[in-house]
C-alpha cells in the first residue's frame, strides 16, 4: 500500500486517512447542543431533509478548532452534495474533483477544514480568495456566501 504525506494529509491508495498531527487551535466544548449555531445547523440541514443534520456538531467543532467561520464547511457540503445527498465515499466535499474518500462524514469535515485552515493554499486568505482556489467557478463564491447568509446572517 503506498503513502503518500500531502499538506498534512496521509494519503493511502489514493484515500484520505486522517489528517496528520492536526493540532488544536482553540479548545472545543465536548457538546454543543446547547450552543445556538448547533440548533441553527440542524434546523437548516432538517428543511432540506439533508444527512448533513447528524453532523451539526462536527461542523461546529471543525469551525473552532481551525478558526473557520462556522457556517463556511456546512455551505460548501451543501453546494457540493447538498449537505450528503450526493456524497459518495463521505466526501461530502467535492474534495479532490469528488475523488477523495474517507472513513467518515466526520473525518472529511475534519480533514477539509484543517485543509483550509493550514494549508498554504489557504492559508490567509480571505474568504472571497478562499473559495476562489477551492473552486474558481466565478459565480461559485457568490452560491457559497449565499447559502452561508441562508443559515445566518452575519
């Protein structure tokens, strides 16, 4: 089986495995259920009937560990795999052109927003600069500030 160590990433035959050394930013609550952007995600994930809603919480833990905006991973799983439906092999990213597989829904959420937050692809960059390298679509940004404005405005 051949590995390969990519931005912090261990790729296995061509699988996400788990992100490498992901150090913790920031501590994470062990519940959020009674944090309001939990309620929020669920609420949003439900009306659409999306399998994204058992996630609420890795979303919400993915956001504070990498200092991500915590309605960004929720948005690009909605526009990517309306929240799961479309997600193959729990890539419920679109990650690698839809190629990249992982263990769980969990472990994508993790592995893409750790991705985000420390590769230098991304490193630093604004949103708008962002999700132009993850998809330079021109109108790609603009569906994804959509759908974050959709579950909260802020």
């Amino acid at each position: 089986m051949r590995r390969l160590l990519y931005g912090g990433l261990v790729f296995l035959s061509g699988m996400v495995a788990s992100p490498v050394s992901a150090p913790q930013t920031k501590e994470t609550p062990a519940d959020y259920k009674a944090d309001r952007r939990f309620k929020i995600l669920k609420a949003f994930f439900s009306k659409a009937d999306c399998p994204a809603r058992h996630y609420a919480q890795a979303f919400l833990e993915a956001a504070d560990r990498y200092d991500l905006d915590w309605r960004l991973l929720p948005s690009l799983s909605f526009i990517e795999s309306t929240g799961g439906k479309a997600a193959r092999n729990n890539n419920l990213f679109g990650w690698d052109s839809g190629k990249a597989q992982f263990p769980t829904p969990t472990a994508s959420i993790h592995a893409v927003g750790y991705r985000l937050a420390n590769s230098s692809l991304y490193k630093d960059k604004d949103l708008d600069g962002l999700l132009n390298t993850y998809n330079p679509d021109v109108e790609y940004a603009q569906r994804v500030k959509s759908v974050m404005r959709q579950i909260a405005p802020e």
